[in-house]
C-alpha cells in the first residue's frame, strides 16, 4: 500500500510539472494599445458675432478763432489774451457695443472683415475766466466736447502664433457722431452777453473719417474666443461758432478741434 501511494503522488507530481510546461509554452497575446486621439486645430475661417467694451479718449486741444467788425468785441478779447486762443480739454470715457465678422484662413494666415457698432459716453468741459484787467472786465468762455457713438468697418489680417492664439492688424473705415460747444459769458458787457442766445452753441456732427490698429484673439474653447485691441480714430475737425452783437457791431468767436480717439478694449466672439 505504500508502494501504491507514492506511485500516486509521483504521478501527480509529473502531471503538475508537466501542465506548468505546457502552460508556460503556449503563446501570449501582446497588450493591445489605443492610438491617442487625433488633436484638431481651431479654425479661425467662417462667422462670428460677438460684443466689446473699453475706454475712449482724446486729449487734443481746442483752438479758437475771432472776428469784429468793430472795437471791443470777441476778436479783440482774443487778441488781448482774455480768451485762450488754445484749450486742453481731454476727453475721456466708456466705449462699448457688438462686432461681427467673417475670417478666411490660409495656412496660419487670417484675413477678413470686421464691423462694428459702439455708444460712447466720453464727455468734457472746462470754463476758461478772465477775472479782468485795466482794458477789460471780468469775463469767461467754456467749452465742451463730446463722442456719441463710433462705427467701423475694416479689415483684418492677422497671424497664428499657435493655433489658437490670433496676431492681427486692422483698419479701414470709421463714422461717428460727435458735439463741440462753446459759450460767452459775460454780465458786465452791454448788452449783458447771456441777453443773445447767440452767445451759447454747440454743433452735432456725424462724419466719415479713418481707422487703424492692432490687436490680438485667444480662441479659449471651440468656437469661443477672447480678443484685446487698440484702436486710433481720425473723424476730422469740427467746429461750433457763437456771435456776440454789441453797440451795432457784431463779433464771432469759433472754436476748432480735431476728433481724434484712442480706443482700448476687450470683447468676446462666437464662431460658426
């Protein structure tokens, strides 16, 4: 009986060896590997809508111009330094509103066109006083300006720097509305100067003038980008002119400026 157990166990012994063997030749399948997914490059081309807002400003000056047909009068006040013949007025506010746009891209250049339409609230005024002297009384002018709104239309050209980060130049169009008042004021005069309505004036004018700048758009997620730009506004010179009647002689005052805005703004554009 011995004998037959130890029969036994050699066996199973040579049957375990032997099945290990066997296991260990047979052959193993290889890890199975996934290729990573394919990484699509943002495209610049095709429509966008999108809103902006900044900060406008201008720090031209405003001249001023006279006229008389007699002594005494606005042109002689200027002359004799009673009124500046020059005013600093800056001019300075929010600008914001909506752009659109369509964007054709080649390679990792961008090109196309931009519209867009701000309100502004830029305003300023200053009173420049003449507290008076041997030849004249005491006197004062002042003066205000103004940017309403701004439209653009330009076109944009513009680099990749990577894929989603857009370097762009632009310029084209501007048309805008913009004020410039002026006002003689003077209680001593005579006739007193507030008597002539004619004294206070402010023009409104919507004109055409020119674009340029530069700028740059992040595109943060698909089909959303982030663009910062300046902007520099050329809507040319405008005037407002009062008229001063005294003694039968008649006098003008004009006052000039040059529209000229620095814009500097964000804005957000959905892409199609």
């Amino acid at each position: 009986m011995h004998r037959l157990q130890c029969a036994l166990l050699a066996t199973v012994a040579v049957i375990g060896f032997a099945s290990i063997a066997s296991a260990a030749d047979m052959p193993t399948k290889a890890p199975v590997y996934k290729a990573a997914p394919a990484i699509i490059a943002p495209s610049w081309a095709g429509w966008y809508i999108g809103v902006n807002a900044g900060w406008v400003g201008s720090g031209r000056n405003i001249s001023n111009t006279g006229t008389d047909n007699g002594g005494g009068g606005l042109g002689a006040l200027l002359a004799a330094g009673a009124i500046p013949a020059s005013v600093s007025l800056n001019n300075n506010g929010f600008i914001g509103g909506a752009q659109i746009g369509y964007n054709w891209q080649v390679a990792n250049w961008v090109y196309g066109l931009e519209a867009d339409f701000d309100g502004a609230s830029a305003k300023s005024s200053t009173t420049a006083v003449f507290p008076g002297s041997l030849a004249f009384i005491p006197l004062s002018t002042t003066y205000n300006r103004q940017l309403d709104w701004l439209a653009t239309f330009r076109g944009r050209i513009g680099i990749t720097a990577t894929p989603a980060f857009l370097l762009y130049a632009t310029g084209g169009l501007a048309v805008g509305n913009t004020k410039i008042g002026n006002s003689f004021i003077c209680a001593g005069c005579a006739p007193p100067a507030s008597t002539e309505p004619s004294t206070a004036n402010q023009t409104s004018n919507t004109s055409a003038g020119w674009t340029v700048g530069a700028g740059l758009e992040w595109m943060f997620a698909p089909q959303w980008s982030l663009k910062a730009e300046y902007l520099y506004v050329d809507l040319g010179s405008h005037s407002s002119t009062i008229t001063y009647t005294y003694g039968g002689s008649t006098s003008t005052l004009t006052s000039t400026v040059r529209d000229t805005e620095n814009i500097v703004r964000g804005g957000i554009n959905y892409h199609f």
